[in-house]
C-alpha cells in the first residue's frame, strides 16, 4: 500500500541530458523540489458583469536542488551536457544551451514499487551556489533549475522511459526504432499519440520531432519509423509505460563511498596576474553564479523556446 505521507527516501531523482552527455542520478541530494506557479488575468467586456475569459500565463516551475559536496563534477557535465571535462575547464558558459530533463520516480517507501513519474522536460540552470558556513560544517552545493512545464504520470502510465538510439552505417531515408521492451502505453490526454517525444540530434543541433511529419509510430508493432534518417543521428525517445521492462530501473542507490567533505577539506586563495595569497583566517564563503537568460516565447507555441544566456554574474561572500 502506498504511503499517505512520502519520505524523501522514497523518491529516486534521475537527470537527463538532452543534447549531450550521461543520464545520472546526481547522488548527494538531501533536498529536491519541483514548484509550479502560474499568473492569470481575469478578462471583461463592457456591458457584461461576469468574466468572459481568464487568460494563462506561460507557466514557471522551479527546481530547486542541494547536494552535498564530494569533489566530484559528474553532476555538473550532466547538466552542461557534457561528456568529459573541456580542456580549460568548466564554464558559465558551457551551461549557456544545455537542457536537461528532471525525472522523480515516487516510490512506495517499503516495497520500491513506482507509484508515479514527476516529470520537467528541457530544465535550463539558473543558478549554482557552493556554501561553507562555518570551519566545522559540511560543504554544500544549491543548485536551481527552471523550465515550464512539469507532468505527473500515474496509473497505467506511471513509468516515465527514457531510450537513446544512434542510427547505424548506411542509413539514409527511412529509419525502424524498435521499442517493444516496454510496450509504450497511450497518452490518455492525446488519443492515438504514444510517444511524449522524440529529440534528433544530427551534426551538434538538436530538434524536436514531429509525429507525421518526421516519424510514425505503429502500435500494432510497437516501432517508430523515423521518415528522414541519416547515419550517426542520435535520437532521444520519451514514453511512458505500465513497468521498466527489462532494462530495469535506470536510478541507483548512492553507495558513493565519500559522503561529504567538511570544510577542513578546502583551501581557498585570492590572486591578481602578480600575488596569489591563500584566505587562511576564512570562517565562511558563499559562492554563487547566477546565469540570467531571455526566455522568450514566439507567436504559434505555448513553450518558451528561447532560453539563451543575456548575462552571467558571480557573487562571493567571505567571513
């Protein structure tokens, strides 16, 4: 029986990058949450005493993420849609067109059975804080996500999945993709429409498919027949089905073996191109990079479709 009241330990956190990059569980999380607002304006007419309409803005979900602090910077490539590390490092602007896909498996806390899928599709980074609060505190990152739209998947469609499939040597034109393992179940708001979505990505640009125009779906042989497909296309496919099917849960249970770092763990040092002078007397630092972007919407969609950075800025507190 599912619990009344879910505890943290019951949700399983999975991240998906959607144009490049690893799936990953982002172990060290000790708080997640996805919040949903939505501003509306009542509309009159003269003449008519009661509302005729209320008009919906474009929804706003935030994602607001704490991990702790482990030294490591899978989390980070997931979320810039990164494969390795660049050469120079890490920047602000790697994170400038990543989007990422936050999916919360809802778990019965005892058994682990899937109750639901919390699903927010392409998340873009708002905000990265590292944080020492004092000498003998455990260091901590606040990560913050932001994006439109968050679906709950229940019922007989309670498992989100996630495939990727690349297209082999020799393929130009029509493209089979097999997806019978799970079977993929109808949306139940859109009859006859099965796949959530299907990104391309193809020489570094990727694109939401279109049903009919780019791809079919046959659910009678549970394939999508890609109409236009090229070797070395990579295709990005979200379902949702009644049961993992045979790959399995796609999350793990964090048994990394360092838990936290303490802040004894850092050295932190201020440096002009001539001194560099390492902060030895420091007793707390917040570090945060805000990466503020023109989300803009265009006339004939509902998304914002727009998210590119307009400017980065970097705060630092010492005490």
């Amino acid at each position: 029986m599912s619990d009344d009241i879910r505890h943290a330990r019951a949700i399983s956190p999975y991240f998906i990058p959607n144009k490049g990059g690893s799936p990953d569980d982002l172990h060290g999380l000790t708080d997640v949450g996805a919040d949903p607002s939505v501003s509306s304006e009542d509309v009159f007419v003269v003449g008519k005493k009661v509302k005729c309409g209320t008009q919906k803005e474009t929804p706003e979900v935030t994602i607001p993420l704490s991990q702790l602090e482990r030294g490591e910077i899978d989390s980070y490539l997931t979320l810039a849609n990164l494969d390795t590390e660049p050469g120079a490092g890490l920047t602000l602007l790697d994170f400038n067109s990543s989007l990422t896909d936050v999916v919360y498996y809802l778990k019965d806390e005892f058994s682990g059975v899937v109750d639901a899928s919390m699903w927010m599709p392409k998340c873009a980074v708002s905000s990265i804080t590292l944080n020492i609060d004092d000498p003998e505190s455990r260091m901590t990152r606040d990560i913050e996500l932001s994006n439109d739209d968050r679906r709950v998947l229940l019922g007989a469609n309670r498992f989100l999945i996630y495939v990727t499939n690349t297209a082999p040597s020799g393929v130009a034109g029509a493209y089979v993709i097999d997806v019978s393992d799970p079977v993929p179940v109808v949306d139940p708001k859109n009859p006859g429409v099965f796949m959530l979505r299907i990104d391309r990505t193809r020489a570094g640009e990727t694109v939401t498919l279109v049903l009919t125009t780019d791809y079919t779906f046959n659910d009678g042989s549970d394939e999508i027949t890609i109409i236009d497909g090229l070797t070395g296309d990579k295709y990005d496919i979200y379902y949702s089905a009644s049961s993992f099917g045979g790959a399995g849960d796609p999350t793990t249970v964090d048994n990394d073996s360092i838990c936290f770092l303490k802040s004894e763990n850092i050295t932190v040092f201020i440096a002009d191109p001539v001194n560099e002078v390492e902060m030895d007397r420091l007793s707390s630092l917040s570090l945060t990079a805000t990466l503020n972007r023109l989300e803009k919407n265009v006339c004939g969609n509902p998304e914002r479709i727009l998210q590119e950075l307009a400017d980065t800025s970097v705060t630092i507190d010492l005490t």
